[in-house]
C-alpha cells in the first residue's frame, strides 16, 4: 500500500522509503517469531503516520482515477489489519 500511495504523490519517496523500512523490520520481527516487537514497530508505524499527516508531511487528501482518499487513514487501515492478523494467531 505504500507504494500505491506514494505513486499516486500523496507521500514523499523520502517518507514511503522511512515506512517501507520500518514495514520490512516488522515482517522480519514476525518471521522469527517476535509478535510483541512486531506489534510495538506497528504501533510506532501508526504514531508516526499521524504525526506526519498532523505536519502536512503526508496529504490530507489524495486522489486516484476520480477517487478521493485520506493516505493517512489508509496506510493506517492497512497497519491494523496486519496488527489484527497478528493477534488472532
């Protein structure tokens, strides 16, 4: 989802290679079996999405294909899915 939203100029290259990083450590730490820490490196995931959308660094809005869309709150949704998914193992 980060790559979708950055493509669509909604999040910086800068900002998408930050929660690309921070994503892959968290599926790294799910790998070798360290749901807590996973859990925790999401948990920061979603207060630095709302500490950059609170800065402007990530837009308010978005659109794509006649689509209006907070990044934000998508990028969020789509880290507690993964947390959801983590919880219920």
């Amino acid at each position: 989802m980060i790559g979708s939203v950055q493509a669509a100029g909604c999040i910086s290259t800068t900002i998408a290679g930050a929660l690309k990083a921070e994503l892959n450590l968290a599926q790294n730490l799910v790998t070798n079996h360290r749901t807590n820490l996973a859990l925790d490196t999401y948990n920061a995931m979603l207060i630095e999405i709302s500490t950059l959308s609170s800065r402007h660094l990530i837009a308010s809005t978005c659109g794509v294909g006649g689509i209006s869309f907070s990044p934000a709150l998508v990028l969020a949704t789509d880290i507690r899915g993964l947390m959801a998914g983590l919880r219920t193992k």
